[in-house]
C-alpha cells in the first residue's frame, strides 16, 4: 500500500492471498528493496496496524536473488513455509542478500521448513530479522 495524498494512490490490503508453487528467478535485478515486500507507506509512514491478512507463501523456488528475499510489514497471518532459497552465482554476494525482514506491526508469523542451498554463504548467519517482539516465529529452516 502507497499512498502519497495529492500524488498517487497504489493498494489498499490484502486478505487470503495464496502465492505457491512458482519459480522466482533473478527477481529484484536493480536490488530495490526485497523480492517480496509487504507493508504501507502512507505520507511516509507505517499504517501502525495490519492491514494486509492471511497471506501463504508456500512450495515456491527462490533462485539468483541480489537482495532481501523478503521485507514485511502490516501483516497478521504470513505464512512462510516449504520454500526453496538459492542465492545463486549470478550477483555478488551481500550481507543482506536471502535475508528476510519483519517490521513491528507483525503479527502470527509461521516461518517453517524451508530450504536454503546456497553452499555456505547464509550457513550460520541469521536468516530473519525483526524490530517488535509482536513477530511469533517459527524458524527450524535447513541450511
């Protein structure tokens, strides 16, 4: 969701949303951001609450990735599980780079069974980030 008053207004949530079994292959070239970002821009700032729901991302391959995999935000009920991550060969490698973000207005975050193959580069380094203790995680993904 962005909206800047007077300029442009772009979404406005989301509830239910199902995004499976796809591949994501050099996504994010210009490294804007993440290659799944979830959250609110109002006039610059968060909406404070969540207005995006029920969201599964599941059973999905993530290959060749310059950045986050993902920055979320404004969500209650991401479901995050049985994905594929490779990092791959294709960009240099960063500190940020398969990392995923969870801002504070999260809520019911199930992060479970997913499979990182990079040979060693996300080995021993953490993999989910956040800045709220509202953020209820599931993390047992292989490396």
């Amino acid at each position: 969701m962005d909206i800047e008053p007077t300029l442009w207004q772009e979404g406005t949530g989301v509830d239910n949303l199902i995004i499976r079994s796809n591949t994501f292959e050099k996504c994010n070239f210009s490294d804007w951001g993440a290659v799944i970002e979830i959250g609110t821009n109002i006039a610059g700032k968060s909406a404070e609450t969540a207005v995006f729901t029920n969201v599964e991302i599941t059973s999905n391959k993530f290959t060749d990735i310059p950045s986050r995999l993902m920055r979320v935000n404004n969500v209650n009920g991401l479901v995050f599980s049985g994905n594929t991550v490779d990092t791959g060969e294709f960009f240099d490698k960063t500190n940020l780079q398969g990392k995923n973000y969870f801002d504070k207005y999260c809520n019911n975050i199930d992060y479970s069974d997913n499979e990182y193959t990079d040979g060693g580069f996300l080995d021993g380094k953490k993999i989910a980030q956040t800045d709220s203790v509202s953020v209820w995680a599931e993390v047992n993904s292989q490396f």
